[in-house]
C-alpha cells in the first residue's frame, strides 16, 4: 500500500494518562459486586497442559527489533484489579496474557500467547498437523521451535487454515516450504472460498482496515494499567513481521467431508458467515476433540468487527453452533478454539456450545424484536442487555465484542444505516456542522463550561460529544482537546471490552498529542498479491482511480497477459465516467493502445516499486499504440495515506 502519511501534529498537551477519576472509581466497584468472580475454572484451565515457553518471551525480526514482547505485561501479576482498568477486563487479561507449549490432549498441543491466534499441532502417525499458522513467519517459526523443544522434531505434513482472516495462515512460510507443497509433501487445507476472501480483505479496503486496527489493538499504547492491557483474543497481536500465503492444495465445500491424514481423521463443518466468510470446523473422531475455529471462544465475540468488515451473521452463527452441538457433541471430550484456552470434559463441552449458541440467538432475535417495535440501531443498543444466566458466563462476557455494538450489527445486517429519520437521511458532514453547533451553544467557551460541568459530574459520553463538535470546529482549541482526551480515557478505563479501551484510549493520545508517522504498514506482501486473480488486480485499479479526476476522460485499451505456462489472457479496459471497466476475453477494435503485460508489472505499478516508464524500459511492458493515454491512467491512479487522523479533523 501507498505509505504516504499526513504531517504530525503538534501535541495539544502532555501524552501522559491520568489517574481514574472518583466517578470512575465507584463504576468500577459496582462492575465488581455483579461479577462471578467466586467461578475459578477458567485460570485451571487456561494452566492446564503448560510445559513450557520461551526466556525471554520477546520475539524478534531478523533485524532484532522485537514483534512481540509478553514481558510488558507483568504487570498483570497482581490478583485485584486498578481503578483504571475495568474488574472483568483485568480477570480477562490475565488469562488471555497466559503463553506457551500446552498440551490439549494426547498428541495434541497448543501454543497460546504468541500472537493473535493459537497455533495447534497435532501428531499424527509420521509427521505433525498444523492448526492457523500464526500471523507472521518469525512468530509462527519460533512456535514451532517452542514445540521442538518439548517433543519430537518431525516434519510438517499437512497446514489447516480454519478461516481467512490473516491472523490464521499469513505465518505458513514459517512452518514449512512451499517447494514441498508444490511437490505434495504438505497438504494446504483450507474452506471453500478462503482464498478470495484473504486476499479481498486485506487489499479492497486493507489501508483504512489496517489504520482503524491502530485503534482497535493500541499496538502504540504504552502496556500498563493506564494503557493496553489486552486485544481481547491475546495480549497483543505480533507487528512488523513478514506475512505470507500459501494457497490450499484441498478446498473443502460441505459439512460431512472427512480427510485422513498421516493417520488423523477430520470431520469438516461449513461455517461460511460466521465469524469469518470462509471458515470451517473440524471434529476429530479418534481424539474425541472438536475445534470451533473462531466461533465458540471465551468471550462474546464480534458480529461487527470495530477496525471495519463484512457485518456477520448472527442467524447463521447460532444455527452453526446448535449443528455442532447434534453432529459432534456426544462424540466429543474437549474442545479448543484458535484464540485462548481448552474446555475440557463431554457436559461442559455440550453447555459451552449451549451457551454460546444462545448468546447469538438472543443477540439476532432481540435485536430484531425491537426494531419491529420501531427502535433505531442507537435506541436498541442502549436498551438491550443479557439474561442473567447468559451475563452470568464468564464466555459470554463483551471482552471482544459487545451488546452493544453487536446489537448494532445486527440492525445494520437488515436495516442499513439509515433509521428512517428524515433529518438524518441527508446530514451536513462535521466539518459543515460541528461550527453551527458550536455557535448554537453559545460559542466556544460556553461549550467548554457545558463540557466541563458534564466532566465534573462523570458523564463522559456527553463529554466526548459535545467536544466532538468543538474540536471539529476549532482543531487548534488545546483546552478542548484535552477535555475530550480526559473523558475518552476514563471510559476506556471504564470499558469491559479490551478494544472498546483501546479504541478510547487510542483516541486520546491523538487529541493529545496528534498523528505520529510511525512508518509504514505493508498488507500487499508478495504472496498475497500472487494470489490475486487478474480480475482482483484490475478491480483494485479501479478502486485507486480519482473518479473526480477521470469524469472527463475516455480511452480503449486492449490489455493482453503472458500467464506462466505459456497461456494468454484479454481484458478490454475502457476508461469512462470515472470509473475502470474490465471484460475479460473481449478485444476491442481500434483501442488507443494494446499493452502486453508481464503480471508482475502491473503489481508493481499498483503497489509500489516502479513506474510504468521503467516497465517499458525493461520490456517487461510492451505498448502498441499511443503511450500518453497509459500513462495518464496510472497518473489517475490515488495513493492512500495510512496514517490519516480519525477523532481530529
């Protein structure tokens, strides 16, 4: 992606967090006295199994700049929660903080905490199965080290990806080598769909996915009690590592196929819609052990993701789980999932399905229920809230994802964005409306004493909006910066949700102290962009083009690919309205110019290191034809800044 970044702002105020204010304090000591905190079993079983990890916990680039490093969270150690972080969230930490070789069962291992997701292996007759290979290769490699370290060294056989989402394949070079895919050493098992779906997600919309991530992760959160202390799933996600891709060698389409490898049987379960858009379950018959992908973990997870996807399907999701729960569970001792910790035994297996299932359910219906009633998504989020034998499970908790967003999701999944409102059909843009607010309040200073009388009495929400307005119309106006980071901090320090905080939090530092150009953050890798179809390419290129820019502008051009292997491939590419239309196998007559492409010329242009000139130099581009209208498209083409400012105008 484009690494062009805004100028930093210059800080309003200091960066430095404060204390909880007294408001603060007392919500979290009502937050503890409903909380089941007398239910121990999670921290027996996310021990369970613990043979080792690595000394220090810090993994490291070849560079020697660490990824990841789990000695900042000793902090975590102490037992009773600080008045800044939420009670349930710091339990949640602690547990989700836990890292390490663990083994599941016999033959099966897990290694946790050593970035997004789990790593599972299991030991099959010759050689190992591979569970989610991580996010990176360095993280995913030192994994497989850590479980080298414990157990036999023997060879990779076989990769499972669960799903598509990067966190679960981008670290499969780490493992093994594609040379011994390609040779059929090592299977690449993967969903239906599953290679689309990587690649669209992180490349349509992957420079505004990975910037509102900053937020959702507070990867540049310093870790403490006033800081990060959890992503939700982990500690923390691994950064600035080498993401890879691999495509699957065997796609599995329907629930009920069954794979033998080296020994080990798998029984598949579709569960496209779910968490992810491609992703499958598995049940394995002789281990008597049911993986739940990402669709039964140890908190309320996401039906709406806050760095922006696909909305997910809350209707599908519970149907999926109530599936298992007939295919599977009698047959099933354990389960695991690809984020935190086992559950073992056949009744708690069946109940934490149950109960999973039912916090979906519950989520979808209700949502549903009260918009036929007339609510809007906002009304609905506020009004909605648990069964107590639901909030009461400390899985069904808003660590992750929340109620309230979740319910929000589900609106917006049947309804849209729109809550019927005329006056919010057709709103002014803040930067349009945030100066009539303003002047409707009086003025600046009068809504600087509104938000100083609303901060005084703990309202924070009402803070955080009416500077919203203030900041947006007088960026410069420090005192309202710093207000609003004070409010939007004690409600991170308030929140339950581990992305919720960093989300506050994150936004914060930049009132206070602006947009820092931390350096670029590359989602186009190699292997992703080879994975890409030509037809992805080209509607990514139309995804860059300036529509504004190109109203005016026509041109016709026959695009010809030399494929590997000698084959050939004709898009016709027409340049009109602002917009790229590509058809493939159609050649159009008297084009202003036919350009044979070599592939890897256009990924070049697209994402960086070259310029269509020095293509052509290279003949790696050959034009017949008039050049100046290839060359204005690509001049037509927007770079996108990564680091764009998100609460500050």
């Amino acid at each position: 992606m484009p690494h062009t970044a805004p100028p930093s702002a210059t800080p309003a105020t200091p960066a430095t967090p404060k204390p909880a204010t007294g408001v603060t304090e007392a919500t979290q000591r009502e937050a503890a006295a409903r909380l089941p905190f007398s239910d121990r079993r999670d921290f027996d079983d996310a021990a369970r199994g613990f043979l080792g990890t690595i000394d220090p916990p810090v993994i490291r680039r070849a560079d020697g700049r660490p990824m990841i490093d789990l000695t900042a969270y000793g902090f975590l150690g102490a037992d009773e929660a600080p008045a800044t972080v939420n009670p349930g969230l710091w339990r949640h930490a602690k547990l989700a903080a836990h890292h390490g070789l663990y083994q599941v069962v016999d033959r099966v291992y897990q290694i946790r905490g050593f970035d997004q997701a789990n790593m599972t292996v299991i030991e099959g007759e010759s050689g190992l199965i591979v569970i989610d290979p991580l996010i990176y290769a360095e993280t995913a490699g030192a994994a497989l080290d850590l479980y080298y370290a414990h157990r036999p060294r023997r060879p990779v056989v076989a990769v499972v990806y669960t799903h598509s989402h990067g966190d679960h394949f981008g670290g499969v070079k780490g493992i093994v080598d594609e040379a011994d895919v390609t040779a059929g050493r090592v299977t690449v098992i993967a969903p239906e769909g599953f290679l689309k779906e990587a690649v669209s997600e992180n490349i349509y919309a992957g420079n505004a996915m990975a910037r509102r991530a900053v937020y959702m992760y507070g990867p540049v959160l310093d870790r403490g009690p006033r800081g990060q202390v959890s992503a939700g799933l982990t500690a923390t996600p691994a950064h600035g590592g080498t993401f890879t891709l691999i495509p699957p060698t065997d796609t599995v389409h329907t629930t009920g196929e069954r794979r033998t490898v080296d020994g080990v049987e798998m029984v598949f379960q579709m569960a496209n819609g779910t968490e992810a858009p491609s992703e499958f379950m598995i049940h394995f018959p002789g281990l008597r052990m049911f993986c739940s992908a990402e669709d039964a973990v140890h908190t309320m997870h996401n039906l709406y993701t806050l760095r922006g996807a696909e909305i997910r399907d809350a209707a599908t999701w519970w149907k999926k789980l109530d599936e298992s729960i007939e295919l599977f569970g009698a047959d099933t001792d354990v389960i695991i999932a690809q984020h935190h910790w086992p559950r073992w035994g056949k009744t708690d297996v069946i109940t934490l399905l149950e109960h999973q299932r039912d916090l979906y359910k519950y989520l979808h219906d209700q949502s549903l229920r009260l918009a036929n009633h007339g609510r809007t998504m906002d009304e609905i989020a506020e009004e909605m809230r648990l069964p107590p034998a639901l909030e009461n499970e400390w899985h069904c908790r808003g660590f992750y994802g929340t109620t309230n967003h979740n319910a929000k999701a589900v609106y917006q999944r049947y309804l849209g964005w729109y809550d019927s409102h005329p006056a919010h059909l057709y709103p002014l843009p803040a930067e349009q409306s945030a100066p009539r607010y303003v002047e409707a309040m009086g003025g600046a200073e009068a809504t600087l004493d509104t938000a100083r009388s609303a901060f005084a009495a703990g309202d924070y929400r009402w803070v955080a909006e009416v500077l919203t307005h203030l900041v947006f119309a007088d960026p410069g106006n420090d005192e309202a910066r710093s207000l609003q980071a004070d409010a939007l901090e004690q409600l991170g320090y308030q929140a339950e949700s581990a992305v919720w905080r960093n989300e506050y939090l994150m936004g914060a530092l930049e009132l206070r102290q602006g947009v820092r150009d931390l350096g670029a953050v590359k989602l186009a890798t190699p292997d992703l962009l080879g994975a890409m179809t030509l037809d992805m390419l080209l509607d990514y290129a139309g995804i860059r083009l300036n529509g504004p820019r190109a109203w005016d502008r026509t041109s016709r051009f026959n695009w010809v690919f030399e494929q590997s292997g000698g084959t050939v491939t004709r898009y016709a590419v027409r340049l009109s309205n602002g917009t790229l239309i590509h058809t493939a196998d159609k050649v159009l007559p008297d084009p202003d110019a036919t350009v044979l492409w070599q592939r890897d010329a256009l990924q070049r242009l697209l994402f960086g290191g070259s310029d269509l000139a020095a293509e052509v130099a290279a003949g790696r581009v050959r034009i017949d034809g008039e050049m100046a209208p290839v060359t204005d498209l690509f001049a037509l083409l927007d770079d996108f800044p990564f680091w764009f400012p998100i609460v500050t105008p």
